[in-house]
C-alpha cells in the first residue's frame, strides 16, 4: 500500500514544506486444510508522515488510529505495525470454533455502538453456534486487550521491559431472524484483572458463556465495566433497510448511546447505494472513573471512535460506473457537549463542532482483493 498527499489546512512549516505519505509491506496467507478447517495470517509493516491532527493522537495515545505501537524517526515520522489471523475449525455443521488475533464488528451499520473494529487487534477465542432452523445464532467471545504507553506500564517485576496494563474481555451476542425483522441482544464485559496490589485472582465468572449473567451478577457499578445493548434490523424492500442499536452502560446515571440509519442499494439504478445515519452517545458513555477500565482497546474506543458526550449525522454514496471505477463520497457532521471526551478521556469544549467529508475515485485492479488505485481528496473542519 502506497500513498502520498499534500496538507493544506494545517498551517505550519513542516505541512508547507513536506509530503504527507503512507507505505505498507506485508503479507497475506490463507488456506483451507480439508472441510472444516482453515486458516488466514495478515502482517504489515508500515511509516507514515500523517496530517496533524492523526500525528497529535498518535503522540498522545500512543498508537496510529486503528494500527499498533508507534516508534518515532525523522522529524514527523512514525513507524507501526499491524496483524491479524486465525485459525478456524468447524467441527459439526452448527459450531465454529475460532482462535486468533483480530478484531470484530456488532451491527449493521457503518458505527457501532456495541462493538465496532475500530481498535487494533486483540488475541481472541471465539465460539459460534447456529440453529437447525437458521433463526437463531449465537457467539461468545473471550479476548485479552491491552493498553500501551509509558504511563500504562506495569512493575518490572522479573521482566527486562514492563508489561502494558491489560484486562479480559467477554462479548456475548444473541441474534434472532424474524424474517423481514432481526434482533440482536448484545452483553459486553471488561474484567478488572489488575489493581494497586497486582494481578487479582482469576473470577470463574469470565468462563461464563450466558448472556445476561455477568450483568445481573457485576452490576453496573462494581470493579468491573459492563455493556448491555440492542441491534435492530428491518427490511423494507429487497433493496432497502433500516437498522438501529441502543447500548447502556450505567442506566441509572443516563450513560445511553443509540444509533439510526438507513441502507439502500440500486437507488435509482444499478450500482448506486446510499447510507444515513445518525448516532448519539450521552455525556459518560463508555467511561469509567478508572480510565483504564473504560470501553477502550488500545486507547481506543471499542465503539464509536468519537468517544463519549457527541452527537453525529453521516451519509455515505457509492457509485460503480463500471466493474472496475468506483465513486465515494462521504459526509459527516459531528458535535461534542460539555463533557464530551475521546477514549483516553480528554474532553472537548462544550460546542466543538467538527466537519468531516471524503471525495475518492478508485479503480479496482483485483475485485477479489480489492486492490485498487485511488485519487482521494479530504477535509476536516473544527468549529467551537
């Protein structure tokens, strides 16, 4: 992956004087080893000279948006790697069994509230089931996240570097086909495995495979964080439909975050498809007073990736002129109350407004891999 490009809204020397780019070198193996098993490994290595605002996040949290660690070099730099893979078995027709490295997405929507792949990847198990009727599925996910930077690393202890503070995590997600209708009930848990003393003793209620347990069992203000959420989804038409979520992390204090929207394809003709949607989450969402236990991977937040406290309205169009040249455009509008923060907690000025809009045209060298050229121009505004 090659990019380059230039800052013009920036305004300082280096953006007037220098190049931003973006080079990625890395591979992609996957392979079915008989019928039920298979396997796939992603790596990349990568350097990038990223636009202010993305360098000032990468400084402050310690990573790339969406990428691993950074390691500075040059003047404006920065060095991060990322992978992904796993290794999925299926051993009767209604059971998977995956173990890997990656990340995962609840919803139908292009956020979500619940879980989104917004973060860097995480080690995971991940065990699924379906019904002989196809109507009902259902997942539960246990995975080790991790959070890097200098202020989050561990006592030494017997180790030559410390260890960045990490915590468990269960994701639990019920979905029932109604037909035109599907419902999703969705219960996420962050287990506090650490504290001033050191590693706490293991909770058996981590194995807990039930959703809803851990919820009725933790509460909403014990050590640990729990999420509980709904995913909607209603067909309109064969080419349309609407989707919505509701998520919750501490009802009693108002802590909601909601999600609406609409997807249709081939409005008006083939190869045109539209997306709106408009999502909400409440000053408080997703954070706890210990920060490291808020709903954050990486630094990151595992839903949205603008935090808490904001409201956002979004539209996407893409068009397909051929097989091969593909038109995007995308418009977001976004604006934080008082109290509105990011992952890390660093709150915005009551107002903040920001303007976000894409414009690219790709040509598509390999559908299958979607290997493409792209000429892209963006935008982000900030008003208070």
């Amino acid at each position: 992956q090659f990019e380059v490009g230039k800052e013009f809204r920036e305004g300082s020397k280096f953006s007037d004087t220098h190049l931003m780019g973006h080079n990625g070198r890395g591979f992609r193996i996957a392979a079915d080893l008989g019928p039920t098993v298979s396997f796939q490994s992603t790596f990349y290595e990568n350097q990038a000279t990223l636009p202010g605002y993305l360098y000032d996040f990468a400084q402050a949290t310690s990573v790339v948006p969406g990428q691993g660690r950074i390691k500075n070099f040059d003047t404006r730099g920065l060095d991060f790697a990322w992978a992904m893979g796993n290794v999925s078995w299926t051993p009767i027709p209604w059971l998977n069994v995956q173990l890997g490295q990656g990340r995962h997405f609840v919803g139908n929507g292009y956020r979500s509230m619940l879980l989104s792949d917004n973060t860097f990847s995480y080690p995971y198990v991940k065990l699924s089931a379906l019904s002989n009727n196809k109507r009902f599925s259902y997942s539960t996910i246990h995975a080790k996240l991790q959070l890097p930077g200098e202020a989050n690393r561990l006592p030494t202890g017997d180790a030559s570097e410390s260890l960045f503070y990490w915590k468990h995590a269960t994701f639990q997600y019920l979905s029932i086909n109604l037909g035109p209708t599907q419902i999703g009930f969705f219960e996420g848990t962050q287990w506090n495995n650490i504290d001033s003393s050191g590693v706490r003793p293991y909770d058996p209620l981590e194995l807990n495979p039930v959703i809803g347990v851990n919820a009725l069992v933790n509460g909403f203000n014990g050590r640990n964080t729990e999420l509980l959420g709904l995913d909607a989804k209603w067909k309109l038409c064969d080419k349309a439909f609407l989707y919505g979520q509701l998520a919750t992390t501490d009802p009693q204090q108002g802590h909601y975050a909601w999600q609406a929207g609409l997807q249709w394809f081939n409005l008006f003709q083939k190869e045109l498809h539209l997306l709106l949607e408009y999502d909400h989450a409440a000053v408080g969402t997703y954070l706890r007073t210990d920060a490291r236990m808020s709903w954050t991977q990486y630094n990151q937040p595992l839903a949205s990736p603008l935090g808490t406290g904001f409201s956002e309205a979004l539209a996407q169009l893409d068009y397909g002129m051929t097989s091969r040249i593909w038109l995007h455009g995308e418009l977001s509008l976004a604006q934080w109350a008082a109290g509105g923060a990011n992952a890390i907690g660093q709150e915005y000025e009551a107002g903040t407004k920001r303007v976000w809009t894409d414009l690219n045209v790709a040509w598509r060298m390999n559908q299958m891999t979607d290997m493409s050229i792209r000429s892209e121009e963006r935008r982000v505004g900030k008003e208070i």
